[in-house]
C-alpha cells in the first residue's frame, strides 16, 4: 500500500499476551537509510472502536530527507 509516497507493507497481528488477547496494527517501510516499524496496538476486543484513528495516525508516515 501507498502511504504519502511511500511503499509500505501492512501487517495485522494478533497474538496473546500473559493471557490478554492483543492485536498489533502497523506499516513497515524499509529505504536506504534503514528499516521503519510504526505499529499501534489494543486489545483485541477494543480494536475494531479504535481502528479509525490508528489507520489516522499511521497514514501520517512521511520521509523524511
């Protein structure tokens, strides 16, 4: 996917945590200068409530030169 220019793979994650179901919502981009990870993250029962405004803050990913 496209974010500001920028190829990103994004990547969905659920897993348990000492018992608490977490879900794991983020984009990877990797350029010259190295490799990115900007990830979010709820538990999984709470993320579809907050899915709007971490796919805002994740599509604020820009590259900086």
């Amino acid at each position: 996917r496209y974010i500001n220019d920028l190829l990103v793979l994004k990547i969905h994650m659920q897993g348990t945590i000492d018992g608490l179901s977490v879900y794991y919502y983020g984009y990877y981009f990797s350029g010259a200068e190295g490799t990115t990870q900007f990830v979010t993250y709820s538990t999984t029962n709470l993320f579809e409530y907050y899915k709007t405004e971490a796919e805002l803050f994740l599509n604020g990913l820009v590259e900086l030169n």
